[in-house]
C-alpha cells in the first residue's frame, strides 16, 4: 500500500506579505506545494515565486557540513574554532571589536538568540540585519510619531479602503499577493480609487485611477503639499488634533514653506498640476483611505522623514486606528517584522526596547540575569562594514544574507572581509559571494527543513514547520548560535533543546512588566505548550490573553505610546538626495525587484520558470535617453558611478522616466560577470534610520560594444572562457550562457569544443568573413550543446533551440535548423516567457490573438492558463492584447 501523503501547514520565505503554504512530499522526492486556503493572509492564492517553491529544495550547492578554512570538520571543531576566535578577539580589543550581521530570512527564534548572546552576553551592540536596508526608515518614523514601532493597519484595511494610495511600492511584482486582493477588491467596488505614487510605470499601474511619475527623491514635497491643502481647505479631523496629537502648528507651518502651493509642488516634484491636484482633492474628500508604503520611500537618505509626511496626512485627519484607514508600511522580507520584535536592529533591545533607556535596560538585564548587557547603540549595517575595513571590527558572523552583493558600495565590502580577520558564514549555499570570504562556514537549515515562527507586514505570526528531514550536518541558526554561546561559557542564559523554547521566552519577556506600556505584546502565548506551538495558527499581534484571537488595528482607542499619549506630527522639510546629477554622472540609478526572483537568486535561480521571464540582468531605459546615449533595444550597456560599474542588456521602454534608468538587484557573481548594481550605489544613508540611498545614484551610461556577441545552451554546467560579459541561466535540460568579447575569436570551433568537450557528432556552419558561428553538438542523437556566435547583438531566439533538449532523437529537419539558425518548419516557438506559472511564452499568446480565438485576458486565461494563477503577468498579457 502506498504510504500515506503528509501536507504540513507553513509560511512562504519569500515577502513579507507571510503567505500561508501547503507542502506535501510526494513518492517521487518532489514537494508539491500549494496556497493555504486557510491563512488570513493570502487565502489560498500564491504568487509565481510561491508556487514555484517546490523546485528550489535540491541540494545542489547546499552547503551540508561545517568548515574551517576550506576543509571538513566536525561542529564541535567549528564550534570551538570560532568560540576560540571570538573569545580571543574580545579579550585583547573588547566587545565592540566583533559584530553579528542577521537577516530577514531567518526565523524569530534565530534572531532572539543572536540578539541575546550578543547584546546580553558578549555585551557589545554589534548587532544588525539586512533589514535595515528595507524598512528602517518606517521604523524610526513610526516611532517619532507613535512612541513605538506600530504597524497599526490589517491588509483587510486594503480592501476596505475606499481609496488606496501606493507610494514607493511596485505591489504588482513585490508583494502580488496583496495586489491580487486589491485588484479583486477593486473589480468588487468600482467606485474604488487607487492612486499609484512611482517615477516608472510598472506593473501596479495596470490598476491605477491616477499615476504620478513623481521626480525621484520629491516625495515629502509631495505630502507635505498634501498636508497644506488638508489644512488650506478645511479637511482636518480638528477634535482630533486637539485630544490626540501634538506637534500639529509647527509641521503644518514648515510644510506651507516648503509646498505652499500647487505650482510649487509641481516644480519640485515634475508633476502636471492638475494630476496633483486631482491627487490632493480625492485624498481630502475620501475618509477611508489606506496610504501604503515600502522600499521606494525607505531607502532614501530621507527616508524617515518622507514616511513622517505620509503619517502627518493621516494624523491631520483622523484616519487611522479604524477599519480602511492607515499609513502601512510593507516590509520586504518574510521576518523583518519578527527582528523588530526581538531587537535585531543595533539600536533595539529584545520587545521592543531601547538600549539607551535607562528602564528598559534594567528591565532586560534582569529578565535575562544578564550582567553585562551593552549600555550603547551598536554599529549599524553601513557603518558596521565600515568598521571593518577601519579594523576597529575584526570578527564577524553573518547568518543568511549576502552582503558581498547586497549592500552598497558592494566592492569595498568585498576588500572589508577580505582584510578581516576572523569572517564566519553559516548558509544554506556552499557557494555565494559572501562565502567565498568565509575562514569558517557552518551549514544552516533552509526553508522546509527548519521550525519556528515569522511575522509579516500585518502582525501577523505565522508558523514555518519542517517537512524536511535535515540534509547533511545542516542545523537549525538557533542551535548554532545556542551551542556557540555555551561554548563561550553562558550555558545557564542559553538552555534552549527546541525552537517552542525559545519562543517561550520570547513571549515572556514581551509580557515582563509590560502592563499596557509597550506596543508589543504578546503574553498570551508566554506560556504554551509544546504541542500549542506546534499547532498555533496566524495570530496578530498584540495577544495580552490566552484567549485572545489577536488584535486586527491599533489606535482605535486613540491613545499612543508617547509620554502624553498623543501622536506627533513632525516637521518634516524636504531635502534633496544626498549625491545629485552631474555632467559626468547625468542619469538617477533606481534600484529594486523583478516579479520572478528574490534576493540574490540563491533560492530564486534554482528554479527554471522563475529565470524564464527576465533570464538577464538589464537596465530599463526610456526612449529619450536610448537615443541620446546611443542604445539600442536588446544590445549591452556599460553603467558607471564614483563607486563602481556593470555591464547589462538594455530594454528601451516609456515605462521608464526620462533621466532615469531601473537595474534589478538580484545578479551576483555566481550568476553573471559584471551585474552586481550594488556595487555601484554609494554608501550613504538616512541619519536617523541608517537606511541607505538604492533609489538615487548618478551614474553614466553608454553602449558597451564588443567584438562579438553569443550564447551557449548545454546539457551540463559549463564554465565560460575568454568572454568579458557572461549571465548563466538554469534551464528545464541545459543551462544558458549569454555572452560577449572584446577580443575576435580566431578559431571558434576550437574554442567551442574547449567549452563543450570534443566528443560526440558535431554540425558546424562558420562564415569567417561575416564573424558568424554557429554549432550543434550531438550524442546518441540527442542535443549536447549549442553554440552560437555574431558581431552584433542580433542572434536566433532562445526559445525554441532550448525545446530541442527535450527531443529523445534529433530529425534531419532539427539538424538543419541549427546550421541556418531557424525553427523547422512546422517547431513551435513559444516565445519570451510571459506566464512563469505555466510556462507560457509571448509568442504562444500572439499566435491566439491574432488568430481572433481570444479577446480579453480572461480569455487568454481560459485557452492557455495564463493570468489565471498569481496574476502577475496580467498587465503584460493585456499590453500583447492593446497592440
């Protein structure tokens, strides 16, 4: 008899939209996965990157035994040797001398026992995550204006708002599941409105009422328009005002003198005056309205104070604290949330406290009995790396991220690990590069393999549970840190034996003499049980009561956690971004996500439907600047700043701003020769949230022109040589190499076999005049490889050479279209890859438009499945229907 099927009730790892999943391991090895019907938060749908989970669990480059410089030891030697080092370290040059730097990635439980060796233990605050690159600036605001760090609003506000506005945020590709609710929501109640704030037209635009390609880095500008005209036509909430907040005269005072007028907003903010004043008027006459907000806004050397004059809005109205009304900061990561609760940032202690308040430190010193818990704010993540390259740092832990390519000025964190003198990574991937730079590597558990909880942009807490056996020695981040801190002698404050312990003391201290003072609480759960743990469903936090089922909005008391218990309006005064526009520099970089890929694609690449849609990194450029730079639609581009340079394939589009061009973040090096973007944006940050600038970088562009264009497909893994631009790409039965060289190759049929082997059949066509190449290797009949070879940038359609690697045995007319470079006729090609869900291409959709079988996007939907999953590609699929 077949053996009964498993489904085990978890939380995506992707966004921080928390999306509910189902995961059954089949007989098979494979994992099906599928939406929780039954998670508040997603209700059962999945975007692309969700659904796609399950093809991300080989291992693969896992990483599955600990190192210590290169070789295999066992984890009492890796333990020990970085216990030694740490140890040694603090002894000569004192705690400040070593630092943590955390992720979003990792579970509440990890990020508590991080925070608690390091800032109760080892006594230092060098402790900071990759969150503060996304949502620290919402932080530190939240905290000007509440006293404490509340996401007052539910996504179920979203829904319930009669107008949405999206500011810095391409909900559509970042958070689509919450786009999908929102779309739904405004096909239910067409008297909706959406107002989408951004300087390019992306994907979220499909369902706007109102665009306003705002100038980058003009958003308080903006707002504080805003604030005026609430004040200048008598649209204030004025009782609450008066009973609930302060601060009001001088906020509204300095945002008159900054944007005291319609004509003036609009020259700052190069908007038309009547979209801005459509905005303003629908905003003022609207009650239940929703302003949502991410990375556009946050990561901005003004960051918090733009998320200030957003919250100033709502504060002048009354809106918030009810159902459909709220300033909602979505955070990029699956816990970035739960990091705040446990004081990931340098600057937090566990529960939302602080290190420099005199209370909350006694306060945590005795819940842990913890003698030497830092009396002073730790470096943050900018400052921390460059601590290290000053050598005031000289050892470092970093757990799950990747800031070799993540963070700014990316090459000078780069140089910094390599000058220090102790860098232990503990990963999932053997090979990134960031662990590249490791002296000791320790093996983690991946998603499906570890326990714990995470908490997403609504408060809500959400289980991740293992279906996974553990691969290898891999092991979950809060035994290692727990076995690191016993090692270090503080076995007595780090008894945990499993996750739920953990968890527990977490609770605990959320509840220790908290009495109604701290936003965060969650003393409910302070005491359950293990089996409770195991079983525990979403909740929303606060939970003061076991028999609480959550808290859905807060402030609907209108009470607020500052002294006076009002909420404060800031003065906010617009300032400009901190590096501007050159003759030498004359384009703003905007940085940020594709639809399809995640970080930087360690997870994201292993999949082979989620590199089908942007398989390249590229740099979206509008049709004004690639005439005046020269730039062809499809060709290569160089960009350069102060800080560094990339090499990209460009895409000519009007979505784009005039004097402003997009690169995604993803690509490291594992994955392409020069694609890095980081590396490009400088290491400056806002003051008060220490968020760094990725949405305003001067750079140049130009046409980057080598000898010779190509690509490789090949059934086995391949390592390019003698090409200055390559991109490697996972395909369903080969991989994909793009590439490029400065230098003519004199003999490429050699130089193809050097790449691809010798053996086996090989079809050739050479026109050496015409530097074109073209090559098919065959074994057994079967597609081994291609290789194809221009001096432009104008070469056959991947699509269909890749359905070639599918075929059990090459026909005549196959081998013929690989020497002339055409499909066969009677070979469908599918095309660009639209719908990443269901594999299917643009070509495919064109086919049945013009053939007058479909007219709509449902119908689309109906023929071929497209749109019809997460519905991300939708907006795409109606631009192939509009032309």
């Amino acid at each position: 008899m077949a053996e009964q099927q498993t489904t085990t009730k978890t939380t995506c790892p992707y966004c921080g939209v928390g999306c509910g999943v189902l995961a059954t391991p089949l007989e098979t090895g494979t994992v099906q996965i599928e939406g929780d019907a039954e998670h508040p938060a997603n209700l059962g749908r999945l975007c692309s990157k969700g659904s796609a989970l399950g093809d991300t669990l080989d291992l693969g480059n896992r990483l599955l035994h600990p190192k210590v410089d290169g070789k295999r030891v066992s984890w009492e030697q890796a333990i020990t040797s970085v216990a030694r080092g740490f140890s040694e370290i603090i002894a000569k040059h004192g705690p400040e001398s070593v630092a943590f730097y955390v992720s979003g990635q990792v579970l509440t439980e990890d990020y508590y026992t991080a925070n608690k060796l390091m800032k109760g233990f080892i006594g230092g605050a060098n402790i900071d995550t990759n969150s503060r690159l996304c949502m620290s600036s919402a932080v530190a605001a939240y905290k000007r204006a509440f006293g404490s760090d509340t996401v007052p609003c539910s996504y179920e506000d979203i829904e319930l708002a009669d107008l949405v506005v999206l500011t810095g945020s391409n909900l559509a590709w970042c958070h689509p599941v919450i786009y999908q609710r929102l779309k739904q929501a405004k096909e239910d109640r067409p008297e909706m409105k959406v107002v989408v704030i951004d300087p390019r037209k992306t994907a979220t635009c499909d369902i706007a009422d109102l665009h306003l390609p705002v100038r980058p880095g003009s958003d308080a500008t903006l707002f504080n328009g805003l604030l005026h005209y609430l004040k200048k036509e008598d649209y204030l909430d004025l009782e609450f005002l008066e009973a609930h907040t302060e601060g009001f005269a001088s906020a509204t005072s300095v945002a008159k003198a900054s944007a005291g007028s319609i004509p003036q907003v609009a020259a700052v903010t190069e908007l038309q005056e009547q979209d801005i004043v459509k905005f303003y008027q629908l905003f003022a006459s609207t009650e239940k309205v929703v302003t949502v907000y991410s990375q556009g806004i946050n990561q901005s050397t003004t960051g918090t104070d733009k998320c200030n004059s957003i919250i100033n809005c709502h504060l002048a109205t009354g809106r918030i604290g009810q159902p459909g009304m709220g300033p909602f900061s979505f955070t990029g990561q699956p816990n970035a949330m739960g990091g705040r609760e446990v004081g990931g940032l340098s600057n937090q202690l566990a529960a939302h406290m602080e290190i420099t308040n005199p209370e909350h430190h006694d306060r945590v010193a005795r819940f842990w009995k913890a003698d030497n818990l830092a009396t002073e704010n730790g470096a943050k993540a900018i400052d921390m790396f460059e601590q290290i390259a000053s050598g005031k740092i000289k050892a470092i832990w970093i757990m799950a991220t990747n800031p070799v390519v993540s963070l700014p000025d990316a090459d000078k964190v780069k140089d910094a690990l390599k000058k220090c003198e102790l860098v232990v990574v503990s990963e999932c991937e053997e090979n990134t590069d960031t662990t590249a730079l490791a002296d000791i590597l320790l093996p983690a558990a991946a998603w499906g393999e570890k326990d714990g909880v995470v908490t997403n942009s609504e408060r809500r807490i959400s289980r991740q549970r293992s279906f996974l056996p553990l691969p290898g020695e891999a092991k979950p981040d809060w035994w290692i840190i727990t076995q690191l801190a016993r090692k270090m002698g503080f076995e007595t404050a780090f008894p945990f034996e499993k996750s739920a312990d953990v968890f527990r003391e977490h609770a605990q201290l959320s509840a220790f003499e908290n009495n109604g003072v701290r936003d965060f609480n969650i003393a409910g759960l302070a005491d359950i049980s293990d089996e409770g743990y195991d079983n525990l469903i979403p909740i929303q936090w606060p939970v003061i009561n076991k028999a609480d089922k959550g808290t859905a909005r807060l402030f609907s008391d209108k009470q607020f956690f500052t002294p006076s218990g009002k909420a404060r309006m800031i003065s906010v005064e617009p300032k400009l971004p901190y590096h501007q526009v050159s003759d030498e520099y004359p384009l703003v970089l905007n940085t940020g996500r594709i639809r399809d890929q995640w970080h930087t694609m360690t997870r994201t690449g292993r999949a082979v439907r989620l590199n089908a849609h942007i398989p390249e990194p590229m740099v979206q450029v509008h049709p004004l600047d690639a005439a005046n730079f020269h730039l062809v639609d499809g060709s290569l581009a160089e960009i350069k700043s102060r800080w560094g340079e990339m090499i990209v394939r460009v895409v000519v589009t009007d979505e784009q701003r005039p004097g402003s061009i997009f690169v995604p973040i993803h690509w490291s090096d594992q994955y392409a020769s020069m694609a890095r973007v980081d590396a490009l944006v400088a290491a400056v940050y806002d003051p008060i949230s220490g968020q760094p600038e990725s949405k305003h970088t001067p750079v140049s562009i130009r046409a980057y022109k080598p000898v010779w264009h190509g690509f490789i497909l090949s059934r086995h893994p391949i390592t390019v040589k003698d090409a200055n631009y390559w991109v490697k790409v996972r395909g369903a039965e080969f991989w994909r190499y793009e590439i490029a060289g400065q230098h003519a190759l004199d003999e490429p049929a050699k130089w193809a076999q050097r790449h691809l082997g010798e053996e086996g059949e090989w079809l050739d066509f050479i026109d050496a005049k015409a530097g074109r190449y073209r090559a098919g290797q065959i074994k057994r009949n079967r597609l081994e490889g291609v290789v194809f070879i221009a001096p432009s940038h104008d070469l056959p359609a991947r699509s269909w050479l890749s359905q070639l690697f599918s075929l059990s045995s090459l026909s005549d007319a196959d081998r013929y279209s690989l020497l002339v470079g055409q499909p066969s006729q009677g070979q469908k090609d599918a095309g660009q890859i639209v719908c990443s869900c269901f594999g299917v291409g643009q070509n495919t959709i064109n086919e049945a438009i013009h053939s007058g079988h479909v007219n709509s996007v449902d119908e689309i939907g109906k023929k071929l499945k497209a749109g019809t999953n997460c519905g991300s590609c939708v907006p795409e699929l109606k631009q192939l229907l509009a032309r």
